[in-house]
C-alpha cells in the first residue's frame, strides 16, 4: 500500500499549485504579447485582457485570504501589484493606454519569482 505523509502531500499540493500559477501566468504573458501585435482594438486585446483580469483578480482574492501561507507584508505587496495590472488593464480597454509592455513585464517579474 502507498504510505505518504501529510507533509509529503501538502509539499506536493503547494508545488503542484505553484506551478499553476506560472503556467497561467505564462499563458497571459502570451496572451498579452499577441494582443500588442494585433492591437489594443483587436480581438486578441479582448481576449488577453479578459484573461488578465480574470487571473489577478483571481490571485488577488487568494493572497486576501487568511488561509493564504505568503507572510503578510509580501501579500500585501503582491495585492498591490495586482490592483496595479487590474487598473492598467482596464485602461487599456478602456482605450485610455496601450501599455501591453507594462503588464507584459509586470506578469513575467511575478512568474520568475514564484518558486
């Protein structure tokens, strides 16, 4: 019979989610290089901004958690950023910016440092 620790499972759970977050990290990071290519009043721009959102606001709500293990200053940090890409991203679809680069950049430096 397989016998695993309950450290053993919650390493891999934590790892396993982790890497979630930099590969959906990685998708909008596509997403948003893509809809630079084609536009900001493209389908592409839509399409990436929409992810985006739905992505930071997603991770936003999870560093507010209590159950979140982040220290605090770092959540608190990391929440700010991405109230940051949530405010640039509707100003792109807004039309207000065109700042692909700066969500594009924004989103890699929080991928590199997901560990």
């Amino acid at each position: 019979m397989y016998q695993f620790s309950y450290a053993d499972i919650q390493t891999d759970s934590v790892a396993d989610a982790r890497d979630r977050e930099r590969q959906l990290l990685d998708r909008c990071i596509v997403l948003l290089d893509e809809a630079r290519q084609a536009g900001s009043d493209s389908i592409k721009a839509i399409e990436a901004l929409h992810f985006t959102n739905r992505l930071w606001t997603t991770l936003v709500e999870d560093l507010g958690s209590a159950e979140n293990a982040l220290p605090k200053d770092l959540r608190a940090n990391l929440i700010s950023i991405g109230l940051w890409v949530l405010r640039e991203a509707e100003e792109v679809r807004q039309g207000r910016s065109d700042n692909f680069d700066g969500l594009i950049e924004v989103s890699q430096i929080i991928r590199d440092g997901i560990r």
